[in-house]
C-alpha cells in the first residue's frame, strides 16, 4: 500500500524580513500506485512540499499520513519513502555497487552476499550492469541518473519521491529517460510524487498533476482535464506550449467587445457569463485558432510578423491591436512574415475568465461517459 494524504500542509518559513508562506494549507490524496506531479513555476512551493514529505523539512502545520499512519513527524528513516534528487546525490568515493546499496547496508540487516544480489537485480532492470565497478566521475549525466535511481527502486519503498531529477539532462535524453521512468514506475506501481516546473513532463507523464502558484493549490486532475478545463487563468496559461492566447474584452449583450475587433456570441455563451462581470479574458489555445483569408465571413483581418517553422507545425505570430498573439498551423502550409490574413476564433473553443478573479467562466468540457472532449 502507498495511500498517502496532504491535510491543510503549510510550511512558513521565518526570516529577518519576515515570514514566507511557502506551502498553504495543501490538501491532496495520492492513490496507491498513482504518479503524481508536482507543476509550478519557481518557488510555488512544490520542491517545499516534497522536502517536508521527506521529512526533510519540518511542517508548520496540517498532517501527512502513509496508508492511515500519521507521519507528520517521523524522522525521514522511518517515513518508507525513497527520494530522487535533481543533482543525483551520489557519493563520489563509492562505486556504483556501493551507492546503489549503501541504503540497505544502513537501514537494514541484511547480509552483504544479499545486498550484492539486490544490487545485481536492480541494476539488471535499469542496464547498469557493466556500470557497477565504476565510480560516479566515471558516468555520463544519464548514467549518473539510473544510479540514483537504482538506489531508490533497491529500497522497495511505499512512496518515491522525486524532485527535478531531469533537469540536468539534454532534450533528448530526458525524453528518454521520461519513458524509462514512467516504465519502471507502472512495472513495480509504487506511488510516485513527481517534481517539475516543465509542464510537457507534468502533461506526458503524470496519472494526475497538481498545479502550485505562491504555495496554494489551483487545480488537481487529469492532463487533459487541466488543459480542456482550467479552473482559472494561471493554470490555462501554465499547462500549454505555446500559452493560451488572452485578449481582454467587455461585455456588450450580444457581443464581446475587443479594441481591434468585435466578437459575436450565442445565446449558451451568452447565458454562460450572464452573471459575470462585463470586464472579461477571452482565452483561445494557439492550435486552435484559424488562419484563413482576410476576405472570409468572421475573420479578424491582421498582418504576420514573425514565423517560427518546427517541423509537423509553424508557430504564426500576429497583432491585434497592442498585443502579439499566437498561432499554430500544419508545418506544410506556408506562411511568411508580413502576410495579410484573417484569424478566426471558433466560439467552441473559446474560453472566458473573470478579469478581476481570473476564475474560469467557461471552459470547454469534458463528456464523463466517453472521456472525450465535448463542448
């Protein structure tokens, strides 16, 4: 079992300047089995959250509990998780053999024929094998990775823990070892709390995220409930790349009134931000939007000012009044700066925040009984 719940977790931290709420009052269950990701921009509080987990810092208020124990002040020995640090923590003067099972040779009784037999198993499942008599000076970053790895899976722990363990990786080899580690994780299904502030591992590799901003929780599901359906603006600009587009309006009965355009609704969206205020954010995701001609019914007439060719899509970037604004089209249809065309912005993919709160309005959503998207 690997239940572990978050109640009201805060962590203030005490300084000369005075005090720094860093997590505020967190309430989250992890499922047994589940990845869970931690996503937030820097300092959020989600590498606070992890540490204090751990046991590596002491919380200030609320509980965790592990499978209905309360651990909240277990030392981080007696908490039967296993953390994976963005710097790898390896020792330098131990050889691999030796980092991978230093936490068996201290935790446990186990003979040091046993150890070298765990150590032998975890390194076969990780292809470290012809790596064990080496020392960590010796290893590429990736390698260095599957050792710190191999030290947390050798533990057989309730909870991994995992705290940016990527970050010091190159593109292509942290898309590797993203796969190998959600591998691993579903193999041996022990719960895993992720950390990250890049959102395309939070969206590819998590059962659930959890979005963090100044310490507070903004929302907790799937990827493609957060992204389909942001409880507010912060999270539909964090998870998405490129951003979510926001254009400021005003509500004008039937019409959604912009500096460089006017913008017709129906009556469901209309119904839908009735009760809102009349000062609004309109939110359109970039792949969502439609070049077309200039000329067409509906366009919003602008000019290209900078392309950005990726291959399977362009980035298309444009201006509507002050603000630049972006696009993503096929990668075979071209397109070049200074282009005079028209952008369309289908009504079903629109999304509406309030413009004081930021909470969403209306959102696209999701069909329950199918797990599609709906609107």
């Amino acid at each position: 079992m690997g239940r572990l719940q978050l109640n009201d977790l805060t962590k203030v931290f005490e300084l000369s300047e005075g005090q720094i709420v860093a997590v505020d009052e967190l309430n989250i269950d992890i499922k047994d089995g589940e990845f869970l990701v931690l996503v937030g921009p820097s300092g959020c509080g989600k590498s606070t959250t992890l540490r204090c987990i751990a046991g590596l810092e002491q919380t200030t208020s609320g509980q965790i509990r592990l499978d209905d124990r309360d651990i909240t002040h277990n030392k981080p020995k007696e908490r039967d998780m296993a953390m994976v640090f963005q710097n790898y923590a390896l020792y330098p003067h131990m050889t691999v053999r030796k980092n991978i099972g230093y936490g068996l040779k201290i935790t446990t009784d186990l003979s040091k024929d046993e150890i070298n037999q765990r150590v032998e198993e975890t390194a076969e499942l990780l292809e470290i094998e012809e790596l064990l008599e080496k020392e960590p000076g010796d290893l590429s970053g990736g390698q260095q990775q599957r050792v710190a790895l191999g030290r947390a899976i050798i533990r057989e722990p309730e909870v991994f823990l995992m705290d940016e363990p990527l970050s010091n990786l190159d593109a292509k080899l942290r898309t590797t070892m993203r796969t190998e580690i959600q591998q691993l994780q579903q193999d041996m299904g022990i719960s895993t709390i992720y950390v990250t502030h890049d959102q395309t591992e939070a969206m590819t590799m998590g059962d659930r995220i959890a979005i963090l901003d100044g310490g507070e929780l903004q929302q907790i599901g799937e990827p493609l409930e957060c992204y389909h359906r942001p409880v507010n603006k912060f999270v539909a600009g964090f998870i998405g790349s490129p951003s979510m587009n926001f254009l400021s309006v005003r509500r004008e009965g039937s019409m959604l009134d912009h500096e460089a355009f006017d913008y017709p609704i129906d009556n469901n969206t209309k119904a839908a931000i009735a009760d809102a205020s009349r000062e609004l954010t309109m939110g359109i995701r970039p792949e969502h939007i439609t070049l077309v001609d200039r000329d067409e019914d509906d366009a919003i007439p602008t000019t290209i000012k900078v392309t950005e060719p990726m291959g399977e899509i362009t980035h298309v970037y444009f201006e509507l009044g002050e603000e630049t604004y972006t696009a993503s089209v096929d990668g075979e249809r071209h397109v070049k700066a200074g282009q005079e065309v028209g952008v369309i912005f289908p009504e079903e993919k629109i999304h509406i925040f309030d413009d004081k709160t930021g909470d969403a309005i209306k959102n696209s959503k999701i069909d329950e009984t199918t797990n599609a998207i709906t609107v």
